[in-house]
C-alpha cells in the first residue's frame, strides 16, 4: 500500500511523501473539504524527519483557508478536544506528535462533538 | 418458539411507581413463558437470527437509562421502548420548546412547555404500555448521579454538554456499567461504546473496553465548542445518532455483555476488543453523496486513565462532594474580549443616537453568519459574515492591498475617511474581535474613524429595542 503511493523523488527537488489526510467533527471546515489528498515536505527546515508536529504547522500554513487557526493548534500543539489516529490508531500509541511520518500514512483530525 | 403462551404465562413488569423494580438477576437468562401480548408485539425481532426468545426476555429484564431527552435521547428511547426493555429511566430537567421539534420526535406540539421527561414518557406510553416508565425530572448532576445511575444495567448519553459527559462516564467506571455515548451538532454525528464489558476500575492485566476519558481525555475550550443553539442541528443527523445508539444498547443487553466480565465467562472475542468510534458527516454543499460514515478504531482502556487507569484516585465519595470538579475541567480559559467603553455602544444608545440624527452617516456591519442574517437586520446594515471577514484581514495582511478593501462596496461618496464604523454580531463577541481587526489594519485611518462594538449583538437589539426581531 506505501510503496504503490509513493511519490517519484528527485534530487534536486525537495523530497516529499505522500499522505492522506482526513478532517472530521466539523474540522472539514476549516481545511475546505474533509478528504486531502497531500505531498509533503520529507523533512523540516533543519533537515529533521517530518513529524506529526510539523503537519499540523505545515497543514496551518498551507492548507487552512480559515485565520481561525486556535480552532485547529493552541499554543503550537494540536489543541484540546481533538482525537489524532494515525492508520486507524490512537496517536498516543504511536508517539504522538514527535510520530515519524510515513508515504502512504492515514492521518484523521477528529474534533469531539458535544451536541445532542 | 412454536409454542403459543398459555394461560399460566407470568408477566415480569412490575409497575411500582418511581421505584425501579430491584432485580438481581438482571439481564441473566430467565426462563419463562412470554405473555401472548409480548409474542405478539415481539415477534418480528424475535425471529431475527441471534435474537430470540433468550434476548427478548434479557430485554425485559433489563433497565436503561436514557440521560437526556433532547435530539439524542427521543429517537433512542423511541426504539428501547419498542424492543421491549422492561425498565426505562429517562432523566432531564428541560421543558419543551417548539424550537425542539424539528429534532425531537418523541415531543409534540401540544406539550410545549411540558417537561421533557413527562411529554417523552407520554409518547413512549403510545407505542409500549409494558416496559416500565420512571422519570427525573431534573439534570443529572454529582450529587444525585450515582444513585439514579445505580438503578440501571446501561446508560445511554444523550446530553449535551461536556461536564455532564465527563460525570456520566465516571459513574459508569466506578459502578461498572456500559454507556453507549452519542454526540452530534450542525451537520456531524459520533457514536460510541464505553465501558463495555464493564470492568472494575484499575484492572489493567489484559486489553479492556475504554472509557469516555480514555478516548476523550481532555474537553475542548469552550471557545472553539459549538452548541445546536449556536451552530444548528440537522434533525436527520442528531436522529441517526440516536437510533444508531439504541442499536448498539439492544445488541449489549441480548448478548447479556453489559454483565461485569469479572461475573461471567463470556468469551474474550465477544468482548468489543475493538472499540469503534463511529463519526457521520453529513454534506449540504455535495446534495448527492459521497455518504461519509467511517469507523474509526480506538485504543482500549489506558494504563494512565484518570477514571478507570491504573492508579486512579476518583471515587464516588469524592464526586459527590465535589472532586474533581466538572465545571471547572470544562470551563478553561477562553479568550475573552473586552474592548474599552468609548469603543462600544449599547444597542438602546445605538438606536437612540441613530433617531435623534446624530449619526446621519455611517456604516453598520452585521458580522453573523448569512442564514441569521437572512432572518433579518437593522436597516442599512451590511452582511459581512465574521469568518469571511478574519479570511480577508489574513489575506490584506499577507498579499498587501488597501486595508478599506475589507469594507463591503458601497458609494464613494457616502464614505469619507471619518465616517464612523458600528459592528453588530449575534451576541457580542465577535463584533468585538472585528473592531480590534479592522483597527490593527488600519481602517481607523490614524483615530480619525470610530470603530464601534454594539454591546450584546443582535441579542441585545431584541431585548432592548425590537422585541418582535427574529433573533435565533
């Protein structure tokens, strides 16, 4: 599944992995669809492996079309009242935002619901 | 299951008034005929595969309780009262408000003002006289939460707010029940089993179900949480929600897993190893499909849980006096705006000022959101919805460009560089945070143009000066 969605890379460009990457519990909104079909950067600035930490800046920077971004990260961490799964699991089991992403990596934003 | 019920048939439901009928063996199988009634009005889940003359009477021997009878909980007890649950407990303090109905199905016009619990019951009576009704009229809360929930085999959540949620699924831990939890706003639903089998607090020496706090392990900020009075609720998606939870409740009472695991040897593949968050979404810019339910997998109950974790200190005690304390846990601290007083106006001075004259020419933008704008607004205010308005202050600020551009069109000459600003929202914060942006980019040319805020929003143009406006 990882390698068949795996993008080309060349050298001289920046490396980048492709993921998906889903939004739900109204956090759709904020990112203009739910389903994203992403390339990312391999690595951040100082040439570490890209984490969850730097999607959730990354995603921030580029892909939010809404200034809103403390309905999304507080105080630079993803914030309170959203579940984060990585392929179908809780992030916490995978390391949280310091979580190496992989090609082919489900990322799913879930944001909890209160109403009733 | 071919043999018709004779005269002997004994009927299990006891009707003793408020009191729950206290039964130890609850949900175990018990072995007798069923009434010719109970034949008759069972039959068509009865022949279901898996179902039975077993799972029916693990029904009627069961008590639910249903917390919350609002969007959530009519649809749910709808169907737990159908499938024959022999006791049902309903708990909320709310009365009935026309403005429920859309959602709430087991209310009806004629009992507006009625309370939720007595006009769901009357409903509930309609479809099933058997089952055993019991009312509470009142909002669960630490002080009466563990004796009501203690009454019952499983709880359903259908409230709608956090602190409420967080208190259900710690009594539940602690009194080892399984609550089958449900949430849903605007166009989004979620469902899921907790606690399922319910397994005392702390153990931990194999994978168990989770509980609330174990997936949901802190609330949001109340800033960024929306409620169906604020954000809308699509009736057909909160009743998903609510049905969808009825499910799940039947499937654990027949199959008798809402029996603490330590008190049975049902085996460990029927024990939920995969706890599901079910998450719904539902589009009104896509009319046709793509239908979006997924479910989601979620971790078991966690080493480190508050709750149910390892070294948990919550006790019944404790919650009842006032430890931990769910408002508070609920209630951390938003950003709350208050723009100095010569910044702001009230709605009556506003009103006032604008009759004697005294501000022939201004601007007056409405920074709701255009449905509540469509239901009306003060004359010659102009729409410029809040999130559009952040979304272009972001865009002046990054790309460059003039900073009036964000300032609906109108005629040149109308507008001079001090022409005074007034923003109303619908209750008075966002208007605030428009004036604090409009200013940081310079609109104010320099001090020279007032901003103003309309203290309360629309809110307040109702209460003060137009009490027939149609605020929602």
């Amino acid at each position: 599944m990882a390698d068949s969605t795996e993008v080309p890379i060349r050298e001289s460009e920046t490396p980048t992995i492709s993921i998906a990457v889903d939004f739900y519990g109204g956090l759709h909104t904020l990112f203009g669809k739910g389903q994203h079909k992403l390339a990312i950067p391999a690595a951040d600035k100082s040439g570490n492996p890209a984490t969850i930490g730097f999607l959730v800046t990354h995603l921030c920077e580029t892909k939010m079309n809404d200034p809103r971004t403390e309905l999304f990260v507080l105080d630079g961490h993803i914030r309170p009242g959203i579940l984060v799964l990585i392929n179908e699991a809780d992030w916490e089991l995978e390391g949280e935002e310091a979580y190496e992403i992989q090609s082919g990596d489900n990322i799913v934003f879930v944001s909890t619901l209160h109403g009733g | 299951m071919t043999q018709r019920p004779g005269p002997n048939s004994v009927s299990a439901h006891v009707d003793n008034g408020e009191d729950v009928p206290d039964s130890g063996t609850s949900g175990a199988s018990v072995s007798r005929r069923l009434t010719e009634e109970e034949f008759d009005r069972y039959s068509r889940q009865m022949i279901v595969p898996g179902v039975g003359k077993d799972g029916q009477l693990r029904l009627i021997n069961s008590r639910v309780l249903i917390i919350g009878a609002g969007g959530l909980g009519c649809p749910a007890a709808q169907y737990i009262a159908g499938a024959g649950v022999g006791t049902i407990g309903i708990v909320d303090g709310d009365v009935v408000e026309v403005s429920n109905l859309h959602r709430q199905v087991g209310h009806a016009a004629s009992r507006i003002g009625m309370k939720k619990v007595d006009s769901l019951i009357t409903h509930l009576r309609g479809l099933n006289t058997l089952p055993t009704y019991v009312p509470y009229t009142f909002h669960i809360n630490p002080q009466n939460a563990a004796d009501i929930i203690s009454r019952y085999d499983l709880v359903m959540d259908c409230t709608d707010n956090p602190a409420t949620r967080y208190l259900i699924s710690d009594i539940c831990v602690l009194l080892c029940k399984p609550l089958v939890s449900a949430a849903s706003v605007q166009k989004s639903g979620q469902l899921i089993v907790l606690n399922c089998p319910p397994t005392p607090q702390g153990r931990l020496d194999r994978q168990y179900a989770p509980c609330y706090r174990c997936c949901f392990k802190k609330p949001p900020p109340p800033s960024s949480m929306l409620s169906c009075g604020e954000a809308g609720i699509m009736g057909p998606v909160v009743g998903m929600m609510g049905v969808a939870q009825a499910g799940e409740a039947i499937k654990i009472l027949i199959s008798a897993l809402h029996i603490p695991s330590q008190d049975h040897s049902i085996p460990l593949e029927r024990n939920l190893a995969q706890p599901t968050l079910l998450v719904y979404t539902y589009e009104l810019e896509n009319a046709v499909g793509p239908y979006s339910f997924r479910a989601l997998k979620m971790a078991g109950r966690k080493k480190n849980c508050f709750a149910c974790g390892e070294n948990s200190t919550l006790t019944l005690e404790g919650i009842q006096s006032g430890t931990p304390n769910y408002e508070q846990f609920c209630s951390l601290p938003s950003p709350n705006f208050t723009l100095p007083p010569d910044e702001r106006i009230t709605a009556s001075a506003y009103h006032g000022a604008r009759n004697r004259g005294e501000i022939p020419n201004h601007l007056l933008l409405d920074t709701r959101e255009k449905e509540h704008f469509s239901f009306g607004s003060i004359d010659g205010a102009v729409n410029v919805p809040f999130g559009k308005l952040l979304t272009k202050a972001a865009a002046i600020k990054r790309e460059g460009g003039a900073a009036s551009d964000i300032l609906p069109p109108v005629e040149e000459s109308d507008v001079a560089e001090d022409t005074p600003i007034f923003v109303v929202c619908r209750r008075g914060l966002d208007s605030q945070e428009a004036v604090e942006k409009l200013k940081e980019l310079g609109v104010n040319n320099g001090g020279k143009r007032r901003i103003v805020d309309i203290v309360g929003g629309m809110k307040a143009w109702k209460d003060e000066v137009d009490p027939a406006f149609p605020w929602v």
